[in-house]
C-alpha cells in the first residue's frame, strides 16, 4: 500500500510540473490570438493622417483597417497546449484522490 502512495506522489509532482511548463507556453501562445493593439493603433493613425492629406475627400479608406483573424495553426497549436492542459490536471486530481 505504501508503495502505490509513493507512486501516487511522484506522478502528482510530475503532472504538476508539467502543467506549469505548459501553463507558461500557454501564456505566450495565448497572446497570438488578438490582434496586437498597436498594430489598430498604427491603422487609425495612417486613416487620420490620410485624411488630413486630401482634405477634399474626408472619407477614410476602408481598406486600411481590417478585421483580425488569427492564423489556423495559432488556434490549434492552442487548442492543443489547452487540452493536453486538462489532461495534466486531471490526472493530477486522480493522483490526488488516490492517495487519499
């Protein structure tokens, strides 16, 4: 009995190092789903500064600010440090529960 304890501790400190770690790549992979704000920032300023050129047209064009869409790979790279996230606390919770 003493010895699946034992088991049960070490595969408990494993899992959580392991979530840590990839709590960490999660934090840096999480941030390529938005759009970087001084990149909107950057595309009003170049609208005004159109503007402001061609005082006769005061419309802006439409085609210098666009729609943010993260690539397909960010979101799966994410999708994937997410799930393999869950499956680390998980099995960490049932490390847990079976020591007890």
């Amino acid at each position: 009995m003493f010895y699946y304890r034992k088991q049960y501790s070490n595969a408990t400190i494993q899992t959580g190092l392991f979530s840590a770690a990839v709590i960490a790549f999660c934090v840096e992979s999480f941030q390529n789903l938005s759009q970087n704000p001084a990149d909107t920032t950057k595309a009003f300023l170049l609208a005004i500064s159109l503007q402001l050129a061609n005082a006769s047209s005061p419309v802006a064009d439409a085609s210098i600010i666009h729609a943010f869409t993260p690539t397909k790979h960010d979101v799966q790279i994410n999708v994937l440090y997410f799930i393999s996230l869950a499956f680390a606390l998980s099995v960490s919770s049932v490390c847990i529960l079976g020591k007890q």
